[in-house]
C-alpha cells in the first residue's frame, strides 16, 4: 500500500492587514489532506532602518495621532504580531493534525525559505505592511477560525502561464468548493488560446458560482486594477518552473491585500 504523501506548506506573516486572513486560507490548505506546516514571520528590515532614523514617526490610523517610531517600540509590536500569528498557526495544526514549526526572520522573503525544501505551497500575507495598535496584546488570546473571512468574498485565480494553468485552477476550485465561495477567473489572451477546454475544470463549483475576466494584454496596469476591484479573500497563483519568482509575487503582494497562495504545479 502507498503511504499517503504529506504536503510541505511553508506559510509566511508579514505583520499586514491580511495576517487573520492567511490563517482561515491556511486552515483551508491543511484539511485538505496530511501535511507540514513550516511557519515564518517575515520582519521587514527596512522597517527597522527607519526606525533608526531620529525623525521616524508613525501615524495611528484610527486617530490620526503620531508618536516617534523607535527601534524599542518596533521590536515590541513585532513579538506581539509574531506571538499572534504563532498562535495561529498552532490552532490549526493542532486541528487538522499536521506537523509544524515557527520561526522568525528579519530580511527578504526570497531568503527567509531559502532553506525549506520540496515546498509544494507557498500562502503569503500582503506585503502592506500595519504596526500593532498599543494595548493590543489582548487580542493575541483571540482564536482564529477558518471562518473569519467574509464568506461572500470570492477566492481568485490567475492565469497568466500556460505551462502551469491548469494546475492553478485545479487549486483555486479545489479552496472555492471547500470553502463554499465563488471563483473569479483572471485569463490571458495567451493561456486561453493554448489551453482553450480550461472551462471544463470549473464544473466541480456548479452553475453560476464561476466568472471568466479577461486580463489587459497591453497594459499591466489595468491588470492590477482589475484584481484589487474585485477584492478576492485570496488569489492563486503558480510557481515558476525553478523557483517561485519572488519578484513576479512581491509584485502583487504589494498590489494586493489578500492572501496569496502560490502552487507548483506538479501538487497533485
């Protein structure tokens, strides 16, 4: 008998918006069979260079008040978010039975899962990046569920490679069926005219739970615009062919503040 093949998701929080949201998709991606979960909050080190400066201020974005950003101060509100999202994520191996560890890294995302090996998911927090509120640490006590995400928010796919296509849309349906959303396709001229049956892998959502939209060829801008209108609660995407292309993916990181999971396309 073949031994079931457990899964490598490397998850990485970056102290944005979008945190809560990555552990519901994490959650997600977890129950979907055996797995190992490798952790990582994401430090911005830029973040920490500006710290250092003596002018630095932060801007508390439901009062509008300021306060000097120091080094100290930063350092607090980082073990606070890492604390939280460590939490998180042992909620959700504990419930779905996974193996799974936690560590932090200040630097790049490029270098913080340089030493992970056979990943077969990559779930990144947004790359827009929000300092934790003073008195938050009651919140760190908060359990996360699957669930905290606005159900009506659909997931999305993109489809801008047609060597992985196929595979990336089998992921996007396989998150929208499991979690009862429905699924915005984002196609480009060029995977449509090289995988032209593409529609058929849509059929496990049912009628009327899927929508094509046609991305902008000559203006990547208007791209990008699409995306952030239809405010997805997470975005699919898929690897490149020998790593997972952390430009390509800061890129929409930083467009977006969703979650984005990023596939190989050899999963299964």
């Amino acid at each position: 008998m073949n031994e079931r093949r457990v899964r490598r998701i490397v998850v990485v929080f970056g102290g944005g918006s979008s945190d809560t949201g990555v552990a519901g998709v994490l959650a997600s991606l977890a129950s979907e069979g055996a797995a190992d979960i490798a952790a990582v909050f994401l430090e911005d080190h830029n973040l920490f260079r500006l710290a250092e400066l003596p002018f630095a201020t932060e801007v508390c974005r439901i009062t509008a008040t300021q306060r000097p950003l120091t080094v100290g101060g930063l350092e607090r509100q980082m073990k606070l978010q890492a604390l939280r999202a460590e939490q998180a994520v042992r909620r959700v191996a504990e419930r779905a039975g996974s193996s799974w560890s936690f560590r932090i890294h200040r630097g790049r995302i490029g270098a913080a899962i340089a030493g992970v090996r056979d990943v077969d998911v990559l779930l990144l927090g947004t790359g827009r990046r929000s300092l934790a509120p003073s008195g938050a640490l009651g919140a760190v006590a908060r359990v996360v569920r699957s669930d905290e995400v606005e159900p009506l928010r659909p997931a999305a796919v993109l489809l801008d490679r047609a060597d992985t296509a196929a595979s990336s849309l089998d992921a996007g349906v396989r998150f929208a069926v499991a979690t009862g959303r429905g699924l915005i396709v984002f196609l480009s001229d060029e995977v449509a005219e090289a995988c032209p049956n593409l529609t058929r892998r849509l059929e496990p959502l049912g009628p009327k739970r899927w929508v094509i939209q046609h991305l902008s060829a000559a203006d990547r801008g208007a791209s990008f615009v699409d995306l952030r209108r239809a405010a997805p609660a997470v975005l699919v995407v898929s690897a490149g062919d020998a790593d997972f292309e952390e430009s390509r993916i800061g890129t929409l990181q930083r467009q977006l503040s969703c979650p984005i999971v990023v596939v190989r396309a050899t999963i299964p």
